[in-house]
C-alpha cells in the first residue's frame, strides 16, 4: 500500500458549534487492514452555520497539491456509495454539512476553561462541540484527496453550557 502525505498543511482552525455523531474518541478505532489505531469524530455542522473558513482552508490544500476530493458534504447533495444522500440514510443529518476528523494520537477532552473532561458521559453522539481541525492533503493506493486531521475538541450541551473538551496541551492555544 503506498501512502503519501502531503507537506501541504493547513494551520489549525475552529469549526465553530455542531454535533458529534459518530465518535470513536474514548476507544480507538483499529483499521482491519493496516492494525493502526484512529482517534476519530464523524462532526456535523448545521447549514445555516457559515463555514467559509472550513472551505478556505481545504481549497488551501487543494491548490498546493491539485487533490480535489474535500473532506466537507452536504448531506442533502451528496451521495454515498449506494447512490443515497447521507439525510435519506441518516435523517438526523439533514440540513448539515458532514466531514470525519481522526487523530493519530489520543484526543484528551477539556471543558471552557481548558480544564481536561474525564468523564465519558460528556462527549457522545448527538452532543454539541466544536474542533480544532488542520486540513492536509492524502494519497492511498491512488485515491487522492483532502482530509481533516483533529487536534481538539470541546464539548458544549444544545444550551450552550460549557462542559467539556480539547486535545491536552494544545488546546489552551487551539481555544
């Protein structure tokens, strides 16, 4: 398997607030193929959040490298293997733009304060966050693109309460 990474890296950005759904943050996930472990977040963001920053960041990317394939969908628009958009085979996901960020490494959670968050209870599917993404371009066996490597998270109830999350000693510069 060859696999390249791009030099062509993004400076680290805030998403701004939306939902995890799909987490594997506590527990890695372990690719079948390869044994390596992920620290991962499937994150939704609803469409009427202006995510122009995300898209700069990714087009950032694809200029230094020519990779078009970007790492943002809409879940209304685009489609998924089965010829489906991502709303029709998750209603929870209508309205939003979609986007996977993984870490190689572990992703310790922190609170506003930057304060780590130990309790596993804080962060699951559904809840609110935002990250801290840099956007880096990807080669594997020819499939070539753009992707989002995660370096934070911080977790936000739907009131907006601060309760918890971010990646260890970055996070305090990241928040």
């Amino acid at each position: 398997m060859e696999k390249f990474m791009s030099n062509a890296r993004s400076a680290t950005i805030r998403t701004g607030q939306g939902r995890a759904v799909f987490t594997s943050i506590w527990t890695p996930k372990v690719n079948k193929k390869t044994g390596a472990s992920k620290w991962a977040v499937g994150f939704a963001i609803p469409k009427t959040t202006n995510i122009a920053h995300l898209q700069a960041i990714v087009a950032e990317v694809q200029q230094a490298t020519g990779f078009r394939k970007s790492p943002i969908k809409d879940c209304d628009l685009d489609l998924t293997s089965e010829s489906i958009t991502y709303a029709t085979k998750y209603p929870f996901l209508a309205g939003h733009w979609f986007f996977d960020a993984a870490s190689n490494d572990p992703i310790v959670p922190v609170d506003a304060t930057v304060q780590p968050v130990l309790d596993k209870g804080q962060l699951y599917p559904g809840c609110w966050c935002e990250l801290g993404l840099q956007a880096y371009s990807y080669d594997v066996d020819g499939n070539k693109g753009v992707s989002f490597g995660l370096a934070a998270i911080m977790v936000v109830d739907a009131a907006g309460r601060p309760c918890g999350q971010t990646s260890g000693v970055s996070a305090a510069s990241i928040f």
